[in-house]
C-alpha cells in the first residue's frame, strides 16, 4: 500500500493508482488546496453567557454524489449510527468547559439537519423557531453545529462524498465536513456568533476548507454502492475530519481559549489499529547518498542550474539511520544486516512516467528480520525541476526576494525482509510547526554559492548545520506518521486520553480498513 500526504500532483495521482495495482488496496489521504476563501466568522459578545447547551446535528446524513456524462447520480444515507453527533457535542462540550458550564438539552437532530441550509437557502427563522421549542431553563446560549453550504465555496452542505469524475474526466474525490456553528441567545434567539467550518494544522498558514482528497479505494461508482469496509473508512473519515475542523471553527469564534495551532497529543497506538503488529525486528538502511544537489530555480527555464557536491565526510546516510534508529529502538529490535548501499542508491518507487514501478536494486531476502525500513531519494517537482535525494535550491522570481533553503526529497519504504514485498511507503515531511509539509527549511540567501566549486567554508557550514537541522525534524516526524514509533497523533489535542476514547478520537496513522488497505488520516 502506498499512502501520499501531501501536494505534489502528479506523485499523489502515481501513488493512487499505485495502491490499486500494488493490490494493497490502500486509500490515499490528501488536503483540499484550491483557491478560494472562506466566509468570514462574525464573531459577538460572550461576556452575558454562562451556561450553554450544544447541539450537534452535522453527523445524521452522509452524501454521496458522483458526476455522469448525463445527469449526475446522488444518495443519501442514514449514518445515525456512527454518532458523530454525540462526538462532536462532547468534543466541542470539553472545549467550551473551561469557560462555560455545559447544560445538555434533548433536541431532535434529523429535524434541524434537514433544514435547507444551502447557498441559496435563509434558514435562520427555521431555527430559531426550533429552538423556542426546547426548554432553556438557566441556559444563555445554543451552540448549534449544523450543515451549511455557503456561497462559492466547495462541496455540498453537510459530510459529503463528492466525486466529480466521468467517462471523460478523472478528477480527486473529495471528503467535505461542510457545517456551521452558530451561537444563538437562549432568550432573544438572535445570533450572537456564526463561523464556517474550517481546519488549519500547521503554523504560518491560513485555515482552509474542511475537505480531503479520499479517492483510491473509496471511488464511487454510479451506482454508489459502498461495502462495509468503505463504510468503516468514511466513518474513520469523517470522525477525523471533524474533530481536526472543531477546533478551528471553534478558534475562528474567539470564543475560547484553545490548543495552539498546530499543537497536538501523541498517544500509544491501540493494539487493534497497529499496522505493524507482527513485525518484531527490523533492519535500517538509508540510501540518499553522500552528494548535495545544487538547484537554481530562475525567473525562467533559461536560467536555471543544476550541480553536485560530493560530502562523503558529512555522512548523511549514518545520520539518517541513527535518527531512525533512535525512533525505532523502543519498538523493534534493530538488527545489521548486509546490504549493497551502492546498489541501492538506484531504488525508485515510481518510473519517469509517475507510474508505479518500485526497484530495489541489491536488496536481498533475510529470514532473520521481518522488516527493512529503507529511506531512498523520491523527486519532487518544484517550480520548473524535480529533484530528489538531499540538496539545496535557491529560487530568485523576477521582482520577488531571493529564496534559499535545504531540502529533503526522500520516501521511506517499508518491506517484508523474507518476500520483498512492500508494505508500506512514505513522503518524507515535517512537523507542525513548518509551514509546508514538505521537508525543506529556508537558510541564508548568502549562502548560495555562484558556483558550487567556489562555496565559501562559511556557507558550506550554513549549508550543513541546515541540513542536520531538517533531517533531525523530518526523520522522526516521517516515521511518526507511518505508525512506525507505536504512536500516533490525536485529532483532539487538549483533551485527555479518556475523553478521546470517548469521542472516537482517530489518529494519523494506523487508521480503520477499506478494501484490505490502512486508512491514513493525516493533513499538511
């Protein structure tokens, strides 16, 4: 199975189609990244409010619509029994705890989820003539999570499958968690605040929409027909989607002090979710080499550059492996074993073409390991050049600053040790607190060198101690999201381990099954 994270489109369209003919089944998780903006929050006053009662009713209906040639085909299903409603209450229930007190309230959810609440609808007297209906007794507000479709924004109202591939055309499926939470005067019934739904994991971006790339094994057919395992990945799906986008509507509100951006849990992975249960032993190699790439990425194609450096006495492979060693001791048993890293260093996972066609060259069966965790150069595309392995571009746009920054284009590929089968293969990335998920850090423009033969002591010393930087950032990080560490990531950070379990709190690695295949749940 082949599991892609984050934005390089023609590596993500490789690797779907990888996991299918790989025959692993395995359902790639990427973020939602086109252009558009977000309705604004309006945000009110709280000071008059002391207790709350949360009503949740995004979590009673699934969508499912894929597109035709002729008229499109669209499904709803009862998805009552998931609870997500009673998820999200108590998420957004721990959350608010901490300034209000939380009152429940009995409410009729399937009525307030089909109010029409569409781009063109004006629901709000709907609800407000609903909520005169239940009893508000020392209550000062509703905080109500509903579906809502806002106008030019993707996807439909509510969690929705929305699959816009025909016989012609073969677009990303996409997993929308479309809802709004408004905050109402118990007595008045007027809005006091209203926020669009949203998600932000990284610091030094802006939120976007509350939708993902699901594609893979969970394409919809025409005749929408899911199987149990599908229905189980989209529950774990949207489980997680939701929880991640709560905590940033709920920021968007300024209603409560919450979890930094970015902040997170890491728990212990349950013993039914570990993607690697029966692997005990395993063997680490890393084959990136011991040369630097040298890209420079002009205003145009014509002023671009290409050079190596060779830095055998950098070691960046025994560094690679001690970082990965270090991560992995504490849950496998580390084992040497012979290998031909010159032969290695020719390992792809993809062909020229973006086709899946994985070479290990020199690698060989061993039966006293169960594993090889190998981290081999993977390309990625930037501006105008694909480059993989360890490196550093310089990127000077006409009338833009000059950008520097050291760079790791690399995959870890898990393999069975006896069959050579993969198991498993990774993008290198990085934590929360990059911007981008690519591993890549920015250092001084002076250190660029006009020529690689005439770098200075001085930026070959800037040069190295970024690249021991990023790789000690993108190494246990990577590694981390693949479940490999027998942790995993909560997409409730600030909630203990118990309101979790309660809540269905999923992870980022190690998630639910769907046509044989892990689901991984992990954004930018």
């Amino acid at each position: 199975m082949i599991r892609r994270v984050f934005a390089a489109a023609a590596f993500a369209l490789a690797a779907i189609s990888a996991a299918h003919a790989h025959g692993g089944g395995g359902v790639v998780v990427v973020p939602y990244s086109q252009e558009m903006v977000l309705p604004p929050a309006r945000v009110g006053h709280y000071e008059s409010i002391h207790t709350v009662a949360i009503v949740s009713a995004v979590g009673q209906f699934l969508r499912l619509e894929k597109a035709a040639l002729l008229l499109p085909h669209n499904k709803r299903l009862d998805i009552t029994g998931w609870k997500l409603d009673d998820q999200v209450e108590s998420v957004v229930s721990h959350y608010l705890q901490s300034r209000f007190a939380v009152k429940s309230v009995s409410a009729d959810r399937q009525a307030i989820a089909l109010m029409p609440n569409g781009q063109w609808d004006v629901s709000t007297k709907r609800l407000q003539n609903y909520l005169s209906s239940l009893p508000h007794d020392g209550i000062d507000a509703f905080v109500v999570v509903r579906p809502d479709k806002a106008s030019e924004t993707p996807g439909d109202e509510g969690l929705v499958v929305e699959n816009d591939s025909d016989d012609l055309f073969d677009y990303p499926q996409h997993c929308w968690a479309n809802y709004e939470i408004d905050v109402v005067d118990a007595r008045s019934l007027s809005e006091i605040a209203s926020a669009y739904s949203r998600i932000q994991v990284r610091q030094g971006t802006g939120p976007g929409f509350a939708g993902i790339v699901c594609g893979g094994a969970l394409a919809l057919h025409n005749d929408l027909a899911l199987n149990d395992k599908q229905l189980a990945a989209f529950h774990e799906i949207f489980s997680n989607l939701l929880n991640v986008s709560l905590l940033e509507t709920l920021r968007a509100l300024n209603i409560v002090t919450l979890p930094d951006v970015g902040a997170r849990s890491v728990v212990d992975i349950p013993a039914n979710k570990d993607p690697y249960a029966g692997v005990k032993t395993v063997a680490v190699v890393s084959a990136m080499g011991d040369e630097l790439s040298f890209d420079h990425l002009g205003g145009t194609i014509l002023s671009q550059s290409h050079e190596t450096l060779a830095v055998p006495d950098w070691k960046l492979d025994d560094q690679v492996e001690s970082l990965a060693r270090e991560s992995l001791g504490n849950r496998f048993k580390i084992v040497d074993v012979p290998m031909d890293r010159k032969a290695l260093l020719q390992a792809r996972l993809f062909d020229s073409d973006h086709k899946f066609k994985p070479v290990f060259p020199g690698l060989q069966p061993n039966w006293d390991t169960d594993a090889y965790v190998i981290f081999i150069k993977q390309p990625l595309k930037r501006w105008n050049t694909e480059v993989g392995g360890l490196g550093v571009w310089n990127h000077a746009p006409i009338a833009a600053p000059t950008e520097n920054a050291v760079f790791a284009n690399y995959a870890v590929v898990v393999i069975d040790a006896h069959t050579l089968r993969i198991i498993d293969a990774y993008l290198g990335t990085v934590g929360p607190s990059y911007s981008s998920p690519e591993p890549f850090r920015e250092i001084d423009p002076a250190s660029w060198p006009e020529h690689v033969a005439a770098a200075t002591p001085q930026q070959v010393d800037i040069i190295r101690s970024g690249m021991v930087r990023l790789l000690k950032d993108s190494v246990p990080e990577t590694l981390l999201h693949m479940g490999l560490t027998g942790k995993m990531i909560s997409t409730t950070p600030g909630l203990d381990a118990a309101a979790g379990a309660a809540t269905g709190a999923a992870t980022s690695a190690g998630g639910g099954q769907a046509d044989g295949g892990q689901v991984r749940f992990v954004l930018p």
